[in-house]
C-alpha cells in the first residue's frame, strides 16, 4: 500500500492543478452563486472535464472510462478542493455510478456508465432520511406491483438531486426502520410520474434537493433485500473522495493564510514575524502533513486488493481528521486574516462556508470516530 505519489500521478496532479485554476478558479464559483446557478455547477467544465477523462477515471474501459484507481480520483478531487470548484463528482460519479458498478447489474452498467463517463448523464444518490447521517435508517419503502416496484416516501439532502436525470433511491422491501436487512437500492428517472423535487442550496452555494415520493415507479439495482451492504461499500468510497477534496481546500487556505502573514505589516513588521502566529502556523502545518497520510493511506487501501478489509476503518479516520483539521485551519484563517477575512469579498470566508457544509457530508466527526472505534474492537 504504498503512500506515496508514482511519476504518472504526479503528472496526473500537476495537469489536475493547472486546468482547474484556468478554468475554475474561486472566481467562477463566485460567478455560479451570484447568478444563482440553478444547478451551483458548471455543464460546460463537466463537459470539459469528461473530454479529459476525469469524470470516467475509475469507470472501467469496457463501459468508456480510463479504469483508473481511486487515487487518481482524489488527486484531481483535491485540485477542486483548491479552488471549491463545485461539480457534481461526488454525487454522479462516486454515489450514483457508484451503486452501479457495485451493483453487478450489468445491463444498468451497459445501458448506463457510457453516458456517465462522457458527461451527458447525471446520477444522484438519494439514501438520507433524517436530520443526521444514517444510511439504515431507511423507512422509504417500495412495494410490489405486477412487473414493476412502486416506492413511497421522502428523502432529504440529496446531494445535486435537482440537476440528476435519474435517481438511485434506497428503500426498504423487508423489515423494519433500522435494520440492515431489507434495504433495496432501485432506479428512478427524474421525470417519473409522483417524483416531486424541491431543490435548496447550502451554505457554500451547492444544490441539494428534498424528493417526494408517491408510487413511483422504479426498477431494482443489484440484489433485493441486500442494499445496506452496497451502500456502505459507496459511501466509504465517496467518504474517502470527499476527504481528499476536503483536503485541497484546506492546504489552499493554509496556503492563502500563509502568504497574508508574510505580507500584512502591523508595527512596522510582517505580522507572520510574531512568534504566537508562527506556532498556530506550524500547527496547521503538522496536523496537515499528518492528515494527508491517513488519506493517502486510505486511497491506496481501495486501489489494494489486500487492502479492502482496511477500507471500512480507514475511511472513517480519514473523514473523522479532516473534518477536525478543516474546522481548525478555516477557523485560524478568519482570525489571523482579521477583519478582513469576515467580508465576501475576501475569499478566505468562502473556505469557511466549503468547510461547514463538508463537515456534515456523508457523516460528521462524532459518526465517524463512533464508527472507527467499533470497527477497531472498542
């Protein structure tokens, strides 16, 4: 499991860096907000993006992807994070092809993965229920009918669900709110009759969407009765991939920060000069360098055969450290920006904003220091 970068993806990175500052630099998200972007991302660098490969990097060849590995997804999701260039990676490409390649259903593959890989075919996943993340709690639930399955319910934060033009929806054809057993994942297209979606934006300007549904029709994805295990699969895998994105963001503003100490002058003198700046300095750096180990570690994992076992562990302590680093480094940036860094027009409180909403993403600190320790035997 090796934790460092090979030529071909230092090469990978370095392109990644390089086109995402050209065409989505922290302008352009600005841009997509203040328009009020229905979508709060951009189709044409999702076209552009899927030209280059990246948006099919981990589709397999056989379905029009590269068949790459999940490190390379994070190195280009960690170019994102750089500038918070909002696409709809996490929620198309991790989440909803995700469930699909997963799935073993290779009809849906086939009829599916092309379209995805090429960027004319937005997936959502909608698996949330309640206030806090808990992909079992499912109480959706889908019904039998002749040769096609109805659902009904109601899911929450769907991530870029007002922008997808299908849905995966978990929902549950046996047993009880809460139990593993008896989730299905099924497949919903967006303009299906008894479908109703209500988008909202968060705090950092993305679209998620509240869907209702009312004996919809849909067709199963993958094993009836046995969803909860293939969601767990993709979320640890997205959960790894927004790390890495989490993980951009915070080196930026680590970054930007790092360069307003060097050139803010109080007192005739560079305030980076002070020495109790200097050592919150240096404990942002420590505690970056260390949490881009563990998500290191955590993307090779899922590149290993070996290594999948770790998978489970590696991707809650990754989501569990990034979210704590995140918060302490946007939150040391606002103040050592000062004033300054609590108006728009200074990009540093747009990291803030990236921060707060990705910490709750896919499951908080508590859910994933709770989730570690129990997988650790504790």
């Amino acid at each position: 499991m090796p934790l460092t970068l090979s030529a071909e993806q230092q090469l990978l990175r370095d392109n990644a860096n390089q086109f995402i500052r050209e065409a989505a630099p922290i302008g352009h998200m600005r841009a997509l907000r203040d328009r009020n972007n229905a979508d709060g991302f951009s189709r044409e660098l999702w076209r552009q993006m899927a030209g280059l490969g990246w948006v099919g990097s981990f589709i397999p060849e056989a379905y029009g992807g590269l068949g790459l590995g999940y490190t390379e997804v994070g190195i280009i999701l960690e170019a994102c994070g750089r500038t918070l260039a909002p696409t709809p990676f996490i929620s198309s490409v991790l989440l909803g092809a995700g469930c699909v390649l997963a799935s073993g259903d290779s009809a849906t593959q086939r009829e599916l993965l092309p379209p995805i890989a090429a960027g004319d075919l937005l997936l959502a996943l909608a698996f949330e229920e309640t206030p806090r993340f808990a992909p079992h709690r499912v109480s959706c639930r889908a019904e039998r009918a002749s040769n096609v399955y109805r659902l009904h319910g109601r899911k929450t934060f769907v991530l870029d669900g007002g922008s997808a033009d299908k849905l995966v929806v978990s929902a549950r054809t046996s047993g009880a709110t809460g139990d593993r057993r008896g989730i299905s994942l099924f497949l919903v297209d967006a303009h299906q009759a008894g479908l109703t979606v209500q988008r909202t934006r968060t705090i950092d300007s993305r679209q998620v969407a509240t869907c209702h549904l009312e004996a919809v029709e849909a067709n199963l994805v993958g094993a009836l009765g046995h969803g909860a295990d293939l969601l767990d699969q993709v979320l640890d895998r997205a959960t790894v991939a927004l790390s890495a994105e989490m993980l951009g963001l915070c080196t930026e503003a680590y970054e930007i920060t790092l360069e307003y100490l060097k050139t803010r002058v109080q007192f005739d003198a560079p305030i980076g000069s002070f020495q109790a700046l200097q050592h919150r300095a240096v404990d942002m750096f420590g505690k970056l360098e260390l949490t881009k180990s563990v998500i290191q570690a955590a993307s090779s994992a899922l590149d290993d055969e070996e290594s999948l076992e770790q998978v489970p562990r590696l991707a809650s302590a990754a989501k569990a450290q990034m979210t704590t680093l995140s918060r302490q480094i946007t939150r040391e940036a606002i103040q050592m920006h000062g004033g300054i860094g609590m108006t728009d027009e200074h990009n540093i409180g747009l990291y803030l904003k990236r921060a707060a909403a990705t910490e709750l993403m896919l499951g908080d600190t508590t859910h994933h220091r709770a989730r570690f320790a129990k997988l650790s035997g504790f």
